[in-house]
C-alpha cells in the first residue's frame, strides 16, 4: 500500500546523560551523534519524568506520567493490564495504518527493551521494518543497550581517564575516573550503532521521509544521577531530524518533558492525539511551550522512597517525602555496579571528601531542596532556608502541589507491606547471588570490596 506518510524511528540510549560531543563533552568523540545534531535540532533542556527505566519509559510510551495510573514503583504492575482508557503509541499508529516494531538495533534478530510497569501482550508488530508489507509505513524504536551497566569498553578508542571532567560531587580518585571514562567510551560504541543505524536509513532511501528521534529513557547511572531527580538522573540528549520539516543545526532550549514525546510524534505525522495524553506538543505548527517540568521518584528495586520535583529554566525544587531516610540507603543494583558507592564512606572516613560530596552521606535529607541551576548547575548548594528564596519557593512548592492534584499523583498511596517486602527480599537475594557469582561474599568489607573493584577496573 502506497503512501507519503513519515516514517517515524525513536533510537533511545539507555541510561545516557546528554554526556556527548554535540553537547560539549570533552574526551569523548560522537562523531554520528554530532552529525544527527548538524541535520536535526538538538534539545538542551530534555528531561524525563523518572530517573529509572520502567517508570520513564511507561510515561515515554504513553506519553501520560506514571504516578497518573500506577506505573511509578519501579517494575511493578508488570502483570496488570494497561487502563481501559489508555492506550501506547504503538496503538495509535497501528490503528493509522503503520507497522511499527522494536529491536536492540544491529544485527536487528530479536526484540528489542520494553520494560513498562503493565501488562501489554504484542505492543509491537515485529523487530524490523523489512517486515512490513512494501509501502507501509512504520514507528520504529531502536533501543541500543551499550550505555547501561556493565560498561562496555572501546578497544577502538580507549580514553584516558585523566582526561574526563568529573562533577564536583565526585571525589577525584583515579577509581572513579576510570569508571566514568568507561560510561565515556561506552557511548563511543553507542554512536557507532547510530551511525550503522542512519547509514541505513541512508542506504533504503529512507532518510528524507523519516523522522528520527535520539533520546534516553533516563539519566547516566552514577552516582546522585540515576534513581535521584537532580539533573543528572533526568536530563537526557535530544535530537530530532526530519529533513525539510525541522529546522537543521539549530539548539533549542525549549523545556521538554518526556511525556511530550508522544503527542509531539502523532501530532507531527497527522495522528490523533488521544485525549488521556498529559504531555505537549513542543515541534511543528501545534508547538506549545512549558513553564516547567515534572518528575517522580519512587520505589526503585527494593529502595523505598518518594521524591518529587518542579524544574524551571532557572530553578529546581526538589520534595523529599522521606527526609529521615539517607539518600545512600542500601540499594542491591548500586552497591553491585557502582565503584563509588563503596569508595565514597572510605574517603569520608578518612576526612578526604569536600563538603560536596560529604553531603550525599547524610543520614537524613533535608525536606526541600532549592537550586538555582544558572548559579549552580550542579545542585550542590540548597537555598531552600534562603529567606531571600522564599517567594522563589513558594511559588514552586505552590505549582509542585498543583500537579499533584490535576495528574492524580498515585504516589500519595503507600504501596502495601505485602509488596514491599516482596521486592526487599527479591533485591537482598539477587545481590547476595550476583556478589556470590563473582566470587565475593555478600557481606565483604568496603576495604575489601573497594580492592577487588581496583583490581578489577585498574
């Protein structure tokens, strides 16, 4: 069946901070990526709703926030089916005439990450778009996993560590620049996929009629990144290319949140948008613009907590449900996979971490936290108890309180003891079996455990 219908592909990168070239990264080289930039616009101010995968990509999928219908503990709800009134993206497109599918991207022979926090049997048609009947259309996601744990390093262009710039909440230990110029060099290997990816579009004659989006489910997993609502757990890159239709080598510093992503796609080829949909429209001739955005935290693995943010161009306030819990509460996944999460309390208590990073060690959190991200675009200094802040805050707080009420925020329901201590053994276990399966004890001593990661890593 003929038709002038875009095509549409969404290429996510999996726990990838907007940490790339095109952005201004140094040591790094995103030379595909770049190019992507170069013939699209780049989004400096993309943030997603959720600072871990199955929330974020619930609220992507639907383009609806996860606290709005129970998707916001993370991997919960798998077995429950999607509300009668909600559909996927894929629902729509499906329903306009497209084929759409998922794949890890090349060699394109399996099926690529879902990961949402509901039950859908077949949200895709297939793994690739060569299934399709000729002509058809297809929304296609690629969903490329190299950026997540484990890091995957680049024989091709090794970087040297000394090279990387860490944020100031990092102690500078030669540990913790070797994992992040591994992050690095991980992402060098995702942009060659890109690049395999659009030289193929390039390839089939597709390019010109294809709308490409490169985005990320959520933030780089460090730490103070994935899992928390500061910056770097919920800024992602963003770059759109639809030749003749979106204005190439331009930077937009629109705000955009990850519910918007598909209201913005259907509204781009011509679909209905259903009216569920909580996001905007942020390109084209329906392009709305935001004050602000939104994200939630909750449960992650068997971690309970409850955070919530509002983020302007200039500010950020931050709400911690649970200030009497330590932002470094035990968490299986970080304590696995996170160098630093052991290192951090030796060099605390050896009286060697800046005020910076001393701070994330608190035993408990403040019940806000203010920043004003043109200042401090780290968020390291809290003006929350600024007096010279409060109507700052106060009119966050006020529009933070709003969005609670009108989205429905789920969050304000504690999940029951039944489910919480179902995921509290499911983590305990799992890291008990992966720390065994590296041939550690579960309970090894942080010195012990830091030697095995030098050993590992250096």
């Amino acid at each position: 069946m003929a038709t002038t219908q875009p095509n549409v592909l969404w290429i996510y990168g999996e726990d990838l901070s907007p940490d790339l070239g095109c952005y201004g990264t140094p040591a790094v080289q995103t030379p595909n990526i770049d190019q992507l930039a170069e013939e699209g616009t780049r989004f400096s101010n993309a943030f997603v709703t959720c600072p871990v995968c199955s929330p974020s990509r619930s609220a992507l999928i639907t383009g609806t926030y996860q606290t709005h219908f129970d998707a916001h503990n993370h991997r919960s709800n798998r077995e429950k089916p999607l509300r009668d009134d909600m559909e996927l993206i894929t629902d729509c497109f499906r329903e306009a005439g497209y084929f759409t599918c998922n794949s890890p991207g090349p060699p394109y022979n399996r099926r690529g990450k879902t990961d949402f926090n509901f039950q859908r049997e077949q949200p895709f048609d297939g793994i690739d778009w060569p299934e399709r009947p000729e002509g058809q259309p297809f929304y296609a996601q690629i969903n490329i996993p190299d950026t997540h744990r484990v890091f995957k390093p680049d024989p091709e262009r090794p970087i040297n560590p000394d090279d990387v710039e860490l944020p100031p909440y990092y102690p500078d230990h030669p540990l913790i620049r070797k994992d992040w110029a591994l992050y690095l060099e991980s992402i060098q290997i995702l942009d060659r996929k890109v690049g395999e990816i659009l030289k193929r579009l390039d390839d089939e004659g597709l390019s010109e009629n294809t709308i490409v989006f490169f985005m990320s489910d959520h933030g780089r997993a460090h730490i103070r990144c994935k899992q928390f609502l500061y910056d770097g757990g919920i800024h992602i890159p963003l770059i759109v290319r639809w030749p003749g239709n979106v204005e190439a080598g331009t930077v937009s510093d629109a705000l955009i949140s990850g519910v918007d992503f598909t209201p913005t796609t259907l509204s781009l080829t011509g679909i209905d948008i259903p009216n569920y949909v909580q996001g905007q429209i942020f390109l084209g001739s329906e392009t709305t613009s935001r004050e602000a955005i939104f994200a939630a935290r909750d449960r992650c693995d068997g971690t309970d907590d409850r955070i919530r943010c509002i983020r302007t161009h200039q500010y950020k306030l931050i709400r911690n449900y649970r200030p009497e819990l330590p932002y470094m509460q035990f968490n299986g996944y970080k304590k696995l996979q996170y160098p630093l999460w052991t290192l951090i309390r030796i060099l605390s208590e050896k009286g060697e971490l800046s005020e910076a990073q001393q701070h994330f060690l608190q035993e408990t959190r403040p019940a806000e936290e203010l920043y004003d991200l043109q200042a401090d675009p780290h968020e390291v200094n809290n003006l929350a108890d600024n007096e010279k802040y409060n109507t700052v805050r106060n009119d966050l707080s006020a529009k933070l309180d709003a969005w609670i009420d009108a989205t429905g925020d789920m969050g304000e329901t504690p999940e029951s003891d039944e489910v919480t201590t179902y995921w509290d053994e499911n983590m305990a276990e799992k890291y008990s079996e992966n720390m065994e399966k590296r041939g550690l004890s579960p309970d090894i001593s942080d010195v012990d455990y830091v030697a095995w990661w030098e050993q590992k890593l250096l």
